[in-house]
C-alpha cells in the first residue's frame, strides 16, 4: 500500500464535494389513483388528464338516497293512526312460511371443499323430503347452478309441485328457521 500525503488526500476531499455540490437527481416517478387503479402521472395521455378534470365529487346530501332516508323520517313522523293501512280481511294475506304440503322437493347445491356443507347435507337428509344433492365441482352441476343462479354453496333450494321456487337456503340455521315452523305446524 502506498501512503498518500494530506496534500492529496485533502485533493480528493475536495474532489468529492465538488461532485456533491452538482448533483442532480432523476425525475421523481409520481403515481395516483384518480380513475380506479395507479398509474404514472407524467405518462397520461390527455384523455386521462380530461377525465380527471371533469370527474365529480359526490356528497351524501346531494345522493338521491339521502333523500328518500328524509321522506322515510318524514312519513314516520306522520301523526296518522297504522291501523288505516292494514287491509281489512287480513285473512287474505299469503302466509310468511309456505306449507309443508307445498314443498315438493328440493335441490341441494354443494362442493367438495365446501365446509359448511356437511352440515346442511347432514340435516337435508334428515327431513322427509324428497330432494337431490348436486354437486357444482361436476361440469353438470356447475351448468345446473348457474341455470338458477347459485352463487355459493351450500345452496338449498324448496320447490312446489308445480317446479316454483319456494324459498333458499344457505345453511342449518336457515333451514331450521324455515322448517321448523312448518314441523311444529303439522303437530298442532
């Protein structure tokens, strides 16, 4: 190694920060999510600088839901008795649970890696109902689910005699809502 003098040392010092003193930086990459996903600010085309002026700030008391919320509040303060808008033969209304001798069949809608679905298919076998299972990993199945537009699994699904749709069903707790009032009703 050889020895350098202070001379040249203090020389390459100096060297130095003289090339710190010009140093300029690269162009700072800028990103911004104005239209949904991020993207460089300095490459926008001027479509996209167009759709960023013209964009439009919503606010709550403008929205035509916050509207009917007010006319909601309105009408609940309303001073007119309820009883005016019930119907007279309350009789006629259709009940808020089908019979149990308007339930045909059903159609269960389930998956291999589902994990609530050994539960529903558990409790649907242990009702007196004629039904299926299907299964929507199968090219059949998954055609079938989406003909009736199941969207998640497990699915049951009640029908009438006359191949209508009665109500779903997406797990135990469902069901049990839903048919055991029929139970206890044909008990009674």
């Amino acid at each position: 190694m050889s020895e350098k003098t202070l001379q040249e040392i203090e020389k390459e010092i100096a060297e130095t920060q003289a090339e710190l003193a010009n140093v300029h930086g690269d162009d700072c990459e800028v990103y911004a999510r104005i239209v949904g996903y991020y993207r460089a600010v300095r490459n926008w085309n001027k479509g996209k600088k167009d759709e960023y002026k013209l964009r439009k700030l919503f606010s709550i008391s403008e929205s035509p839901a916050q509207d009917e919320k007010e006319n909601a509040e309105a009408e609940s303060q309303n001073t007119e008795p309820k009883e005016a808008y019930i119907a007279e033969d309350s009789a006629q209304t259709a009940p808020l649970f089908p019979k149990h001798e308007e339930i045909a069949y059903y159609e269960l809608y389930t998956r291999e890696s589902c994990p609530n679905c050994p539960a529903v298919k558990n409790y649907m076998d242990n009702i007196s109902l004629e039904g299926k299972s299907i299964n929507v990993d199968t090219k059949d199945g998954l055609d079938s689910a989406a003909a009736r537009g199941v969207l998640a699994t497990p699915t049951v699904i009640f029908y009438n005699t006359m191949n209508t749709e009665l109500f779903r069903a997406h797990n135990t707790q469902e069901l049990q809502d839903l048919l055991e009032p029929l139970s206890t009703a044909e008990i009674a």
